[in-house]
C-alpha cells in the first residue's frame, strides 16, 4: 500500500462472528516499508454493537513498544517502521457480539502518506478461539463447585482462521 493513509479492511485478516458470540483473538502481523517515512496504521473493526478490547506490542530488532488499551471498534494505533526492517505487531484482544452477526476486520494503512510501499507480509495471520457459556450480554457463564477450585476447565487452543498467501499483500 503506497499514498494512503485511509484504513483498508486486509484481504485475509478477519473473523466471522456470530450473534452473541465472544472471541478470544490474537494477530501476529509482520510488516516493512521501502522508507521510514509512512510508518504504519492499523486497527480492528468489529459488527455494530460489539464490545471490543485489544492490546498490541510493536517489536523491531530488540526494541518493543506496547501500545495502550484500545476500546473502540476502528481506533487506529501507529507504530514507526525502519526503511528496509521486517517488524512484528502482536495483538491480544477480546470481541464480544451483540445481535447482529458481522466481522471482526484487521484493517491497516501508511500514517503519512508516501509512494514507497508499505506491506503487511507473508505468515502474518489471525487466530481465535470462541468462549462457550456466553450469554446474550456476554458474561461468561462458568459452574464452579462451591469452597476451593483444585482444577479449571481446559480451554481448547486457538486455531488459524485466515492467514497469509505466499504472495503477501500491498
């Protein structure tokens, strides 16, 4: 992506949700630009009425930066690129839908616009895991014993939902 700085939905890097449904969600993002100057942007977009949380950590070389606590579906974060460097961006985050099934949307774009390209790169992917015994207002259900919990219910492992083609994506 060259020139712009409007967020655009990734062709790959999404979730279908559906009603009253809740996610666990984590990306891993590998990202480089041809110049330092466009940096990137990114962000979640999630279906009208979700409740959405994430956090992410921006890492290149030995340098990691965490970002804050974003909360509102479509708040952008933007992390500087080094010319020439392949950069990770790692996101933990919960979605919990409300009526309408809809999409969780990884969306990204350049923070200042520049001709040289900035690229989301191949094996960048989204996984998820959705919680059982969530209810219509998402709060979790779980029947604990009553006096002290010696064992917690496994919860299954997150499995890939989208994930990059070997072609990458600009």
């Amino acid at each position: 992506m060259g020139n712009d700085t409007t967020l655009q939905d990734d062709d790959h890097l999404s979730l279908a949700i559906g009603a009253g449904e809740a996610w666990e969600f984590e990306a891993f993002i590998l990202c480089t630009g041809a110049s330092s100057t466009p940096d990137i942007r990114f962000a979640f977009r999630a279906p009208e009425g979700a409740t959405l949380h994430w956090v992410s950590e921006f890492q290149e070389g030995t340098a990691i930066v965490h970002n804050a606590l974003v909360t509102v579906s479509g708040t952008s974060v933007t992390n500087a690129i080094t010319a020439g460097s392949t950069d990770v961006i790692r996101v933990r985050g919960i979605v919990t839908n409300a009526a309408t099934p809809g999409v969780l949307q990884f969306q990204w774009s350049q923070n200042s616009p520049d001709d040289a390209p900035t690229r989301v790169l191949p094996n960048s992917f989204l996984m998820a895991s959705r919680f059982e015994g969530v209810d219509a207002q998402g709060q979790a259900g779980l029947d604990l014993p009553d006096g002290p919990v010696s064992e917690v219910p496994a919860q299954p492992a997150p499995a890939p939902v989208h994930t990059a083609d070997a072609g990458g994506f600009q």
